[in-house]
C-alpha cells in the first residue's frame, strides 16, 4: 500500500506556499496526500508564530495526536515553519513529546534523509536539496497563484520574530522566480501575487538575467517588468512592501498593464514615537510622502494597510495620530492587530507591554469603526462603473423551506437558478453576482450595481 501523509498548514500565504513546496518533496518520495489523519503515515504540520493563539493552536492539536500515536506507535509526526524557526534553545519542543521531526522551513530539503532514517520503507529516494526555494510547487491548474521571491527580513521591528523565525532575508534568483511564474502561465495561471517579508527590497542575486530591454535599474521594478512580459499573466500584484523601498521605478512599474490597482502598504502606527519603538525607520510623515508620490503616479490606487494598537508606551495622543493619518490617507482596508508580547522579540526584552487589554480592545474598536464608514463611502463610487473579477468561488442556489413547500415544477425551476459567483476586482473588491459554476477561474467584467461595505453587486456585462 502506498505511504500516505497528511499536512495542515496554519499562517501565511507564504506558508501556504511552502507547504505547496512540501507536498512536491514528498509526492517525488513516493507518498500521496489523505484528509483522514488516522490513515497517514506522516502528519506535518507548518507553523505560524505571529501571536501566541497560533503557537497555543500547536499545542493543542499535538495533544489531540497522543491517543493516535499510541494506537499507531509507528506514525511520524512533525512540526516545520515559524514555530520550531525560532525556537532557538528547543524550549517548545522539550513540550512536544511524541513529535519525531521538528525543524525550520529552510531545512525542509532534509526530510527525505530524516524519513529515510526513521521509516525506510515509506520512501523511494534519499536524496536532499540544499536550497528549498529550488523546489518548484507541484501545482494543479491553477488560475491563481502565489510566488515567493524572498524569504526572512533584516528590519528587525521590534514587534515581529520573522528575522528569527525564517532568518535573515534570502533573494531567490531571478531565473528561478521568472521560470516558475512562466510554467504557471503555461498552466492556465493568469493572476501571479509575488510573496516577501518586505517583499519591494528584492536584490536579484543574479542581476545578469534581467532583460537588456528592461528600463528600471531598482530590481524590484525591474522583476515587476518581467513579469508583465510573460504571456498570459494579465494580473499581477505583490505583499507586502516596506515603506522604505517603495522608489519612483517600483510606484512606476505599477502602472504596467498586468499589475492590480490595489497595494497593501504597513504602515502600523501613526505616532513617531510608537514608530521609533518599533524600529520602522520612517516617521507618519515619510509615510504619507510615499502615499502621496503613489496616488500622484495612480489616482484611483485602492490602499491597504497594517496597523498594531496598544504597542508598548502608545499614549492616548499617540493613538489619536494613527487615527489623523488613518483619516489622512482613507484606506480601503486596513487589517488592525491589538499588540500583544512575542518571546525573544526585542520588544519584549526592552519594553513594558503596559496597555491594557480593555484600552487595545477600545482602541480597535476606534479604527474599526472609522474603517467601515470609510469603505462604505468610497465603495459608492464603483455603483454604475464596469469592473474586471476573477472568479474564485460559486455558491449554489439555495433551497429554503418556504421553496420545499412550492409546487413541484416551481421547485424544479428554482433549482435550475444559476446561483453566486465571488471574485475579487482589480482594487481588491469583493464582488458578488449571478452566475454559473463554469464561470470560476474566468475574467469577466461585471457592472457594479450595489455597494456595500465589503461586498459590491453587480450583474456580468
């Protein structure tokens, strides 16, 4: 019988993408994926240790594991990703008793060797590979798709573990990332993101592959160049940039063809001193000079961002100038965290986390309102406009018990209703209308007709 394993991945849509890698290495070893955990020979997980639910998370399903592991005493269970990443003097793992692999994203080109050693007979090679962004993902068709460019960070910020959890930052080679989206497009792949920690400071290690006929000398701009030259990849977008490298070549790149009207841009406090404490290097005005050099190049540009409240010493008069920027730029979405302290971040060495619980939930709950009066507003202005969607999802229609009740032709007619397809437009909006199931992974263009706060209507033009 064929040798079985079962990943589950928590995270990142870097994480999901290495466990893309993951699934590649070991269907080449010979194994096949199962849903049914109590089937596996190997259950991986791939980690997450932005907040301390997602490592609490870990732990509570390894404990779920201890009765199957007693039962099935040759079961292989590991532990990869951020979580073992930074877990420097093993203090999580003295924790994780019954957990036989426990190692870092960028050693997983040794699990052939290591399952090899434990259970030979589940694998038919042995054979390692030193760089694990090497290892191009084992997609099916696909019409969108996630490409990591980088992986760790050397900011630093005071409130992250990334630079310990995936180390320092590690460019993948031009030829790799460029290769990879191609055999996507050849696949039917038409929307590339590009992944990295501060994903815009992207240095081609090997800058002599760039195109003689690419205008930009910033490499970032350059790659985006790139990838707007491959045929069939007609939307492109990446997350999540720095401030800091965000140069008038990569805001102009922007503006190719292939790229979505929409950037995700962190910006995590507006107080100057909040932003020193964490170590961003850039002041609320440096910010809103980069916001205004984007919207200059790109009127109608859709904003997103990042923003921790209740970070360490935020004053009530340093929450209020996140909130003045907030108004300042109106993003369109912002994804708020309430801080909390991370173990071994530089923050929890050298600062006091003296907000409390109560003054972060309020001051989210501040953000969050101004948010959705915000995005309603500016939503209002797509009612009447055509917009491009990728459809992503298609939920059938639904049968009430009020339609149970009908005549049975009625029933039958209702039933024949083509239902609700999803997709995201060109400004990352959601966007909701009538059609079929034949529609997903199709472009199409839908005029807006209602506009809610996170969902815009519209019918298919």
């Amino acid at each position: 019988m064929q040798p079985k394993y079962h990943l589950i991945t928590y995270g990142c849509q870097m994480n999901k993408n290495d466990s893309q890698r993951i699934e590649t290495l070991l269907k080449g070893m010979g194994l096949i994926s199962t849903n049914k955990r109590e089937e596996a020979d190997l259950i991986l997980i791939n980690t997450c240790s932005v907040r301390q639910s997602a490592e609490d998370r870990v732990f509570g399903l390894i404990h779920s594991f201890r009765p199957l592991k007693e039962k099935k005493s040759n079961l292989i269970i590991g532990i990869t990703g951020c979580m073992p990443g930074r877990d420097r003097d093993r203090a999580f793992k003295k924790k994780l008793d019954i957990v036989d692999l426990y190692f870092p994203t960028k050693d997983m080109g040794q699990l052939p060797r290591w399952l090899g050693e434990l259970r030979p007979e589940l694998v038919n090679s042995e054979d390692t590979i030193e760089d694990y962004l090497k290892i191009h993902p084992d997609r099916e068709v696909m019409r969108q798709a996630f490409v990591s460019i980088q992986t760790g960070c050397n900011k630093f910020c005071t409130y992250c573990v990334v630079p310990f959890a995936r180390g320092l930052e590690k460019n993948r080679s031009l030829k790799d990332i460029l290769s990879e989206i191609e055999d996507l497009a050849l696949h039917g792949c038409v929307e590339v993101t590009l992944l990295g920690q501060t994903v815009n400071s992207y240095q081609a290690p090997d800058p002599e592959s760039f195109s003689k006929d690419n205008p930009y000398k910033d490499h970032f701009a350059a790659l985006l160049w790139e990838v707007n030259q491959i045929k069939g990849i007609s939307r492109l977008h990446f997350t999540a940039p720095h401030p800091l490298h965000m140069t008038d070549e990569v805001i102009d790149a922007m503006t190719l063809p292939a790229h979505l009207n929409y950037i995700h841009l962190p910006v995590q406090a507006g107080d100057d001193e909040v932003l020193r404490r964490m170590n961003r290097h850039y002041t609320a005005l440096q910010y809103l000079e980069v916001i205004d050099r984007l919207r200059a190049k790109i009127p109608n540009l859709a904003i997103g961002t990042d923003i921790i409240v209740g970070f360490c010493a935020e004053t009530s008069e340093g929450f209020k100038k996140t909130v003045e920027l907030y108004q300042t730029v109106r993003f369109d979405i912002s994804y708020t965290a309430r801080y909390s302290t991370r173990s071994g971040t530089a923050a929890w060495r050298a600062f006091k986390d003296d907000v409390s619980q109560d003054e972060k939930k309020r001051r989210w709950n501040v953000l969050q309102e101004i948010q959705e009066q915000i995005v309603y507003e500016k939503n209002q202005r797509y009612v009447g406009q055509v917009v491009s969607v990728l459809v992503d999802r298609h939920e059938p229609p639904k049968i009430t018990d009020e339609m149970l009740l009908m005549p049975e032709k009625i029933q039958e007619v209702l039933a024949r209703q083509p239902g609700m397809c999803y997709g995201n437009s060109r400004e990352m909006k959601l966007v909701h209308f009538a059609g079929g199931k034949e529609m997903i992974g199709e472009v199409v263009n839908v005029k807006i007709t209602k506009a809610d706060m996170w969902v815009l209507d519209g019918d298919v033009v």
